[in-house]
C-alpha cells in the first residue's frame, strides 16, 4: 500500500492532511512532528488522496500514480456558478445522430474524466465497454426488441407499452436505440449489484462530460432493462466473468443544436 511522501521544506506540520484523513491513518512520523502512516496502519489506506489534496502547502505527495498527479490553483478548479448552471440545464437527452463516429480518442478522454467519479471507500469498481461499431448497436436494439416480444401479454409493468415500440421497429423506426453510433456500457462486480450507485455516478459524469467535447448523450433504458431479463443479449455484450452490466448509455453527435433550455417543475424542498 503507499505511503505518503512529505516535502520537509515545504511542510508546516499543520496536521491537517491528519485530519481530513478518511481513515484516520495518518499520525506524526516516529521522532519527528511530519505526517506518517505506520507501518502497521498501511493497509487501511485507500488512496483517495484527500491527504494532498488538502495540503495547503501542497507538500504531500500520496506515492501512487504519482505521474498523474494534477496541481492545481483556485482558477482552475473554479467555474461562474450561472456559467454551470447553464451548462447543466443545457444539456439534453439525444434520440437524432449523425452518422459521424466519435473518436476513439475523444471517448478515452470522457471516460478519463469519469473516472474521477467518486465511489464507495474509493473502490473504484466501475469498468467500461465501449460498443463502438454502429452495426453492433443495431443488432442491440434488435435483441432488445426480441425480449420485448416476451414480455408481451404478460404482467410486467412495461408490458401495455411494447406492442407500439415493437410496430414502430418493425415499420423501420428505432426507437430502442435512435440510429446512435455508439454506446458505453458501465459494469461493476456480480456481488455489488444490490447497490449500483458507484455505476451511476460514474456515468453521470460522463453524461455531463460528453457534452463538453460536442458529444451528445441518452441514456438506453429499454436496452438497461433488456440486459437485466434476456440472455442473448448478456451473451452478445460479452462482460467479462464475475461482471454486471448496470448502466448503458448512447453517444454520438447530435444532428441538431440546443438554441434553448425547456422548463422544468420546480424543485419540491423540505427544510428540516
């Protein structure tokens, strides 16, 4: 497990990376008053960096990924509160393409940033696949089509609502996955299914991502709740052994451009 790296010149032994530690590991190195974990305490950490993260003479280095390290000043890290506001209620669910790929670079670059994503004890258990090829996403719809035509004339809730979507597949129109070029598919272990928050929020982040790089986004529900009940498409997707397929989302260019924000329902609060 890393340990933490301390530049003495720069330390002020302020102990605040102390007390900002998650897992309340790091005390004052043997014979000094500089920071340390103790040898024994080393297991316990679970690199969220939170220790040079809030140094403020920023002379904490967690040694781990140390060559991704990012050092940042108060410009950086800030954004007009009514330039994101707009930002975030700009954005919108994408059901026209384009028939334009989407680098493989620029989705590496979403899925970087995704990354950061925050998740339970740091586990970062989110893992991705990306269905690059148009072709394979015709054929998803096409298999969540199928499953829709098992669901019909039975009980399940979405059952009085496939006939309609199934017609519309059927006289040529998608309505499973709108024609999109692409779609990501966010898969976490087989035994945290019963919690798929870590998931969500890492595709939450690249649904407010994409739109940074020009890429439009929606999420696939049919396809979501295809996955969870038909196994020929869990075969077609693939996911690695001991994997669950959580959340899948459609990307590509939009064809037409936001020029407006729609309203919505005002926030509903309860003080307490």
């Amino acid at each position: 497990m890393p340990q933490i790296i301390v530049d003495k010149g720069l330390c002020t032994k302020c102990h605040t990376c102390s007390v900002v530690c998650v897992t309340k590991i790091i005390g004052n190195g043997e014979g000094s008053d500089f920071p340390a974990i103790p040898e024994d305490k080393l297991d316990y950490c679970i690199k969220c960096g939170h220790c040079e993260s809030f140094c403020p003479e920023r002379a904490l280095t967690l040694d781990y990924l140390i060559e991704e390290k990012l050092v940042l000043t108060m410009d950086d890290a800030s954004i007009e509160p009514d330039r994101l506001a707009l930002y975030v209620k700009n954005r919108r669910s994408v059901r026209h393409f384009t028939t334009e790929s989407v680098s493989k670079e620029v989705v590496a670059q979403i899925i970087d940033i995704a990354r950061y994503a925050a998740s339970g004890g740091n586990s970062q258990p989110v893992k991705w696949i990306v269905i690059y090829e148009p072709v394979k996403i015709t054929r998803i719809a096409a298999l969540t089509i199928d499953w829709m035509r098992t669901i019909q004339s039975t009980n399940h809730p979405l059952a009085p609502y496939v006939s309609g979507i199934i017609a519309m597949w059927d006289s040529g129109v998608d309505l499973i996955c709108h024609n999109a070029p692409h779609m990501v598919i966010a898969h976490i272990p087989e035994e945290q299914t019963d919690d798929p928050t870590d998931a969500i929020i890492a595709m939450t982040h690249f649904d407010i991502a994409a739109p940074s790089l020009g890429v439009g986004t929606c999420w696939a529900g049919f396809v979501k709740m295809a996955m969870d009940g038909y196994q020929p498409l869990r075969d077609f997707i693939s996911l690695p052994d001991g994997r669950k397929a959580v959340c899948p989302m459609l990307f590509g260019f939009s064809k037409f451009k936001v020029t407006s924000v729609p309203r919505r329902n005002p926030a509903e609060i309860i003080w307490n």
